[in-house]
C-alpha cells in the first residue's frame, strides 16, 4: 500500500491549482490482533479544524476519494468515516457501498437532553437499515445512550480518555450490552496494547501501530466556465479544430479528457494521445455528455458535491423515463434536461443566467425555463423521486402513465450509474 498517490500533472492556471483542488486525507489503519490491516479509518485534511463542517465532513471526503482514487487509498479494506451529526441525511450517503464503510459517529455531550438523543434514533435506524455500519466511542455506554448500543456495529475506546484502571469495567460492560466489535484506539505503548488483547479486545488504531499517514492528490477540476465553453461548441457542432483549440487552453480539460478516453472502462485497445484524435474516437454526443457530467463535478461555488451528484441522478433518471415513452432521439435531451435542472445550484447563479452560457435547444430550455413541453412531466416526476412526497409522485407518474415499480426501477438504475461514474473517477 502505498504512502502517498502519484499526482497528475498540474494545471498551469494559479487559480485553477488553488486549494480548491488540492486533497488532504490521512489514514490511519485499524489492525486485528494478527497485525494484519482490518481497515482504515480517514480524516480530511483539506480544511482548517475551525472550517469543519458538515459538507466538507462527509461529502467532500467521498468526493475527494473519487477523485483520489479510493483503490489506490484504501484498497478493499473497510474505510471508517468520522461524520458530524448534520451530514448523516447527506444525499452523498446514497451513493457509497455501504458494505464498505463504517460511519463514525459522535454522542451528542454531556448536556444533550433525553430528547434530543432520542431523536437521532430514527435517522441511526435508518443508515442501519440501508446497511451502513455505524461506530460510537465509550461516550455510547452512558446511561442516557443505552437506546444507541444496539445499533453499534463498533465500539471505540479512547485509551487517552480513562485511567487504565477502568478498562477491565469497560469492556465487560460493553460485552454484555451489545453485539458491537471493540476497537481500542490512541494506543500508544505496547503495555496498553498488551492490557487490551488481554481483555479480548480483537482490533486496535494508534501511534504505537503507524501514525497517520497524509496523502495529498491533485483534483485536477475544469473551471465550469470553460467547461460551458466546451458544451457549447459540441451544441453548435463545431469544427473538430475548434474543439481542439479550446482544449489545448485549458490543460484540466484535456487531462480530464485524455484520463476519460484512455481509463479502462471506456475499453480501447490502444492508448490516445492526441486531442484531435481523442474527439474524434468519443464522437460529439459522447463528449457532449462526457462534459455534462464533468460540470457537476467541478466546483467554482460553495455548492457541495452532493448536488452535482444529485444532478447526475436526475439526468439519468429523466433518460430512462424518457426512453420508456419517447423517441430514441428525445433521450439525450431528456438527460440534458435532467442534468442542468440543478445548473443554478451549481453555478451560483439564477437558472436563466446559466442558461444563457450555453446553446440548447429549445425543448430543453421549455422544461427548465417554464416548466412546459414534452420534458416537463418528466422533470416533474423526477424531482418527486426525491421530495419523499407520496401524493406528487403518485400523481406525476400517473400522467405518464408509467407504474410505481417502473419508475423505481429506473431511480434504482440510475443511482447504480451515478454510483458507477463516481467508482470510475
């Protein structure tokens, strides 16, 4: 495993290499009692402790490991995340294989009442139920946590925060009142490591094993600006040379590019060098669509990742309800529609802004602009996929007639395949 990941070459724009696009990760391994590497558990270093918020706990990590290479980071290994309380209804959750992450979740402190404990229960459930694992620290085996125990996957106990007297007490109680797997962590002597194995405690993570180890990966992000660009010239079925031009001024494009064309899932045989070549062998409605996709990854504005995530999902969504009643043809700009329904949330600015940046046609500009034309009901129907509203999506579905269970086949295809391009990133 290595220490660190080979970074790609960097831009040559200041603005485009700033902080923005720089990753900080540091990984810390969780071993089992053979030495051997149970999991990890990562902690983004990206921003200042004082800056630790809920969209950059959790969905910028995730974003960060597309980006990084999450194989390369972790390998197949369990991935333990701390998340703040706030991030864990994130949409970005919705995205990850929960079969490989546990969810590191703090108690609430000493002056949490009995109230507010209890509810964060339905939301612990729920992860639960979507087959998260989750990991509390000692703080879960206070008296006014006994409701949280049962939903413990792992149980961590901070030897820095009891006198090593208490850890005989404290395992045995932890023992007894749930089913959880004890981690002992901040181990940093081979005498607490010795008293802990001794208590049966199976896995341990501290200094005393390996200090955590920072990686730092270049994003390597297109500005949406140039990006735009890009969309507007495949729009416009502009020349292969001016296409080219474009990315040849701009090195994250072509990067991007390039490592798109050249990645194994695409399935060449041979590997592309050349722009002009690259553009040619993608074909103007797969780099259309290749460059949609980019845009709501790259991040100009304070919008999370979790949006563009979202508006990936939609376009899906809207091409495979489109494919069940519409033309062929209609499909693509079904996905457009999708895609940069949350354009505004992108970009920062109003949805008739953005929209003037690009070239569309004019169905597609219907649905977004004045909620009318073929798309419509479509948009309609996707964004009640995600309301959680019983009536509206019972209702645009049935305007479709389209069944409950197709409509949520298709979410469930279209999460897989946002899951899927966030796996190949």
């Amino acid at each position: 495993m290595p220490d660190t990941l080979d970074s790609p070459p960097p831009t040559t724009d200041a603005s485009e290499a700033g902080t923005d696009n720089l990753v900080s990760i540091a990984r810390q391994a969780i071993l089992d009692e053979k030495r051997a590497v149970f999991g990890y558990e990562l902690f983004d270093r990206s921003t200042a402790a004082d800056a630790h918020t809920a969209a950059s706990d959790a969905a910028l990590l995730f974003n960060a490991l597309s980006y990084a290479g999450s194989e390369a980071l972790v390998g197949r290994k369990t991935v333990f995340i701390n998340c703040m309380l706030e991030s864990l209804s994130g949409a970005h959750l919705e995205l990850i294989h929960p079969e490989k992450v546990v969810l590191e979740v703090p108690t609430l402190g000493a002056s949490a009442t009995p109230e507010q404990i209890a509810g964060i229960i339905p939301t612990l459930q729920d992860l639960r139920s979507r087959g998260f694992r989750i990991a509390f620290n000692q703080e879960v085996l206070r008296r006014a946590y006994a409701a949280w125990v049962p939903l413990a996957s792992f149980i961590k106990l901070d030897l820095q925060a009891f006198k090593p007297e208490l850890a005989e007490p404290l395992v045995k109680f932890a023992t007894a009142h749930s089913q959880a797997k004890l981690v002992a962590e901040k181990v940093e002597t081979a005498e607490q490591y010795e008293r802990m194995a001794a208590l049966g405690v199976k896995l341990f993570q501290g200094y005393w094993f390996a200090r955590p180890t920072l990686v730092q990966a270049q994003t390597i992000r297109p500005s949406q600006a140039t990006i735009l660009q890009l969309i507007n010239l495949v729009r416009k079925q502009a020349a292969v040379s001016e296409i080219e031009d474009l990315l040849k001024k701009d090195p994250t494009l072509s990067f991007n590019l390039l490592r798109f064309i050249n990645s194994s899932g695409f399935g060449l045989s041979v590997e592309i060098t050349s722009f002009r070549h690259a553009v040619m062998i993608l074909g103007l409605k797969k780099l259309f669509r290749w460059a949609a996709l980019l845009l709501t990854t790259s991040r100009n504005t304070g919008s999370p990742p979790a949006v563009g995530q979202t508006a990936v999902v939609r376009g899906r969504l809207m091409e495979l309800l489109a494919a069940e009643l519409l033309p062929p043809e209609d499909c693509d700009n079904a996905f457009v529609v999708g895609v940069f329904s949350l354009l505004d949330a992108m970009l920062g600015v109003p949805l008739e802004r953005a929209l003037e940046t690009v070239a569309l046609p004019q169905p597609v500009v219907d649905a977004l602009m004045h909620n009318q034309g073929v798309f419509a009901p479509f948009l309609e129907l996707t964004r009640a996929c995600e309301s959680g509203d019983d009536e509206a999506f019972a209702r645009a579905a049935e305007a479709l007639h389209l069944s409950n269970r197709q409509v949520n086949w298709a979410h469930l295809q279209a999460l897989t395949w946002a899951e899927s391009l966030t796996a190949e990133d």
